[in-house]
C-alpha cells in the first residue's frame, strides 16, 4: 500500500502527503498535510479570538473599574470577613494586579 485515505478530508493520498510520525503504527500522521496545515490555522484563530476576548475585558476592567465590573459579575465585594472573597481578591491580586479593596 503506498498511501492511506485521510481521517480529516477522507481522499487517499500517498505517504508523501502525509507527514511522519513514529508514534502511529503506519508510521505516518492520520491525517494529510493539507489538512494538519488548516486545522492548525484554524486552531490560531481561535486562540487569537479568546486572546483578544480576554484583553478587552481587561481593558474594560481598567475603564470602569473593577469593583462595578465584579459586582456585575456576581460577585460579593468587599466583605473582608468572608474567606472565599479574601481568595478571589488575592487570586485577582496575584493574576491581574487587581486590588479590589482600598
Ligand atoms: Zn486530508
């Protein structure tokens, strides 16, 4: 057998059009070269999307301030007394450089 079809796009096409791998017994990927190619764009794309997403809502944090963004969110601000809050706060702390209280 000189090729395989393609798990992704289903044509058979010969081993040159797939790309080696050791771990697979064929020693060859299950998928064409063509299609790695796109779901590898596709995937970037979906990375830049959550990456962007992620950015805005940070920057929207800086704008109308944490505290309003929060307490849309769901959150119980501001009760020191209470330990998952102290969590949230430090864990916001430590990953955005957001303080919530004063
Ligand atoms: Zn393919």
């Amino acid at each position: 057998m000189e090729g395989r079809n393609c798990i992704r796009c289903g044509e058979f096409k010969l081993w040159e059009h797939f790309p080696h791998h050791k771990s697979f017994t064929s020693g060859h990927a299950s998928a064409c070269k063509a299609c790695i190619q796109k779901r590898y764009v596709e995937r970037n794309i979906v990375i830049q999307e959550t990456n962007s997403a992620l950015a805005a809502s940070l920057d929207e944090v800086s704008k109308k301030g944490a505290e309003e963004i929060l307490t849309n969110m769901g959150f119980e601000l501001y009760n020191p007394e209470n330990p998952v809050y102290l969590q949230f706060e430090e864990r916001m702390r430590v990953k955005y450089g957001i303080t919530l209280s004063k």
